[in-house]
C-alpha cells in the first residue's frame, strides 16, 4: 500500500455512498453507479482507470473479504482533480497484499497501484476496514 490516509471531508454533492450485497453483480452495479457520478462532477476524463479501480476492489471485498449476512459499502468523493473511491467490507482480520502475478491472478492490486495516485487501507468505525483509491485527472495531485 502507499501514502498516507487520506482524511477528507465532501458534500453532500460531492459524495457517494451506496450499499451492495457480496454477490459478483454488484461488481458491474458498482461500475455503473460510479459511471454516473462522474459524468455528473464532469470527470469523465478519469472513467476508464476510476471504474477499473473500482472493480478490482469491489471484486476482492467480494471475494477475500466475505463476511456472512454482511454488506459491502462503496463510496465515491470528488475532489478539486479526481475521485477518491473506497470499498467499506467487515472482515477485519484479512487485508489488501499485492502477490506476484500468475495464472491464478495477483494482478489487482499492481493494477490499483498503477492506476492510482495512491491507495491504501484503514480501519473504519465499527467492523471491518476500508480499502480506497485516489484517481485523479492527468496531471492532477489530490490536494
């Protein structure tokens, strides 16, 4: 993981928050629900690597982080030059750990890591932990 927390605060406007169940079709409800944000803050320059981003991190809170009767939470907050997503799930024993890449995968997370600004993983309030990402536009800094 790299940098620091990235403690902000949004709008109402600004902000994004919704619910899925752990199942694979919240992968692509995600996509579309973030899609949609940032056709509306005028940020579509940064679609492509945002809904990659998302995916990834939706698909490995489904798939690493399952918690039985337990929703996941992604949230979207505009900032002055990009987006910070993150992907709110309960398990709080197992965390984000980039593997070497193979047939089996090991992928995501360089590809997270890649695509972002900087991303990492902190604890929430209550259960679990949150794994976000800071996208911004090209030549952009996160402020």
């Amino acid at each position: 993981m790299s940098g620091a927390g990235t403690a902000i605060r949004c709008g109402v406007d600004a902000r994004r928050v919704q619910r899925w169940t752990t199942h694979r079709r919240s992968v692509g409800l995600a996509r579309r629900e973030l899609r949609a944000a940032l056709a509306e803050w005028g940020l579509t320059a940064i679609e492509e690597p945002a809904v990659l981003v998302l995916s990834e991190l939706v698909t490995n809170a489904i798939t690493h982080a399952f918690v039985r009767g337990r929703d996941i939470e992604t949230s979207f907050c505009r900032g002055p030059q990009g987006v910070r997503l993150a992907v709110d799930d309960a398990d709080e024993r197992r965390h984000p750990q980039r593997r070497t890449p193979g047939e089996a995968g090991g992928r995501g997370l360089a590809l997270v890591e890649a695509l972002s600004e900087r991303w990492g993983c902190s604890v929430r309030r209550g259960v679990g932990k949150s794994v976000w990402a800071v996208i911004t536009v090209p030549g952009g800094r996160w402020l």
